[in-house]
C-alpha cells in the first residue's frame, strides 16, 4: 500500500501528492549531491520498522539497536549502490537483514538470545524464555524465504502488498510463502510444551 504525503509547491502554493518512494528516491538523489541531512528523513522513516523487525529476530535491545544503526550506517557509506527501480524499503532491509544474521551466526550456538531481564521467579518467567528462544531457533532454522516473509508480517507487521513490494515477489507468492512457513514453523515447534 502506497502512502502519500501532502507537499506545497514553490510555485503557486498548490498541494502536489507525493509517495514514499518518490520522496524516498529524492532523499537518495539529495544526498548523493552533498546533502548528508536528506539521510536524515530515511532514517526517521524507516528507524522505527527497522528496529522492530531486529528486536524480534535477535531478542535483545542492544543487539537489535546496534544491527539497525550498523545497517543505516552501510545504507550510507553504500548509497551510491541503491537501484533506484527498487524501493529503498528493500534495498535497506536487506541490509538489515545481513547485519542480523551476522550477529546471530557471532553467537555461541547453545547461548540464549537474551539473558533474562528479570532475577529468578516466577516459572512462567521462565516459560515465556524458553519459549521465545524456542520460536527464534525454529524461526532461523527457516529457509530464507520463510523466513523474510514472517519476520515482515508478523514483526514489522506490513501488509501481503507491502511484503510482496519490499520483497519484489506477487502478493499470491506472499500468501502462499505464509501458509508454508507457518506450517514449517508450526511443525518444527510441534510436541514441545512447558515442563
């Protein structure tokens, strides 16, 4: 789904609509010739989806925080790379997405993703982090595919048209990634319970 936002012109005063990947494209171009704070509207557009999708994947703060920057920060240095005939949203996700699995596979296999917050209580506490590190484990044992599709829907929560324009595949394609996927995961997930 396209979002448009409301711009005056210089000329008459008149309101023009613009899309995102209009103003995404003129931010790119603006700062390609010299202007570093056009970076600066990608940032505010996208910090917010980026660190979300991260925090899900890694599930720690720090971690999700440092991959989101590291991610915007070779966006930047490799800003001359992007294809325009792409929307940035991808291209930048993709980044994203690298800069998760790289702190993922610097991970000790066995280590939890996170350490849990709260001192020792409750065994439902306990529960709940098993369980998430059970579905993270299960998650990224996914094929790529998989993976992309139910990390964008169900943590960065974008529609089956967003995820089929970031990911360059038919909205059909999505559902159906979906359907398998939640099935993969469902079965990889299947006969643990709580002890």
């Amino acid at each position: 789904m396209l979002k448009f936002r409301r711009v005056p012109t210089n000329f008459s005063g008149a309101r023009v609509y613009f899309t995102e990947e209009q103003d995404d494209s003129g931010a790119v171009n603006r700062c390609l010739a010299g202007d570093t704070a056009a970076f600066e509207l990608l940032v505010a557009r996208y910090q917010r989806p980026l660190y979300s999708v991260a925090s899900r994947m890694l599930g720690c703060r720090e971690d999700a925080r440092d991959a989101t920057q590291n991610a915007f920060l070779k966006a930047y240095e490799r800003l001359d790379s992007y294809d325009p005939s792409f929307r940035f949203f991808s291209w930048l996700y993709r980044i994203l997405m690298n800069e998760c699995l790289n702190v993922i596979r610097a991970r000790r296999p066995e280590e939890p993703a996170a350490a849990p917050r709260a001192e020792p209580g409750p065994l439902d506490l306990l529960e709940a982090e098993e369980r998430r590190r059970r579905v993270r484990s299960a998650l990224r044992a996914l094929p790529a595919d998989y993976q992309d599709v139910l990390v964008l829907r169900h943590f960065a929560e974008l529609s089956y048209d967003d995820i089929a324009a970031t990911l360059g595949i038919p909205a059909r394609t999505v559902k159906s990634r979906l359907f398998t996927a939640r099935q993969k995961l469902g079965l990889a997930l299947q006969g643990w319970q709580a002890t």
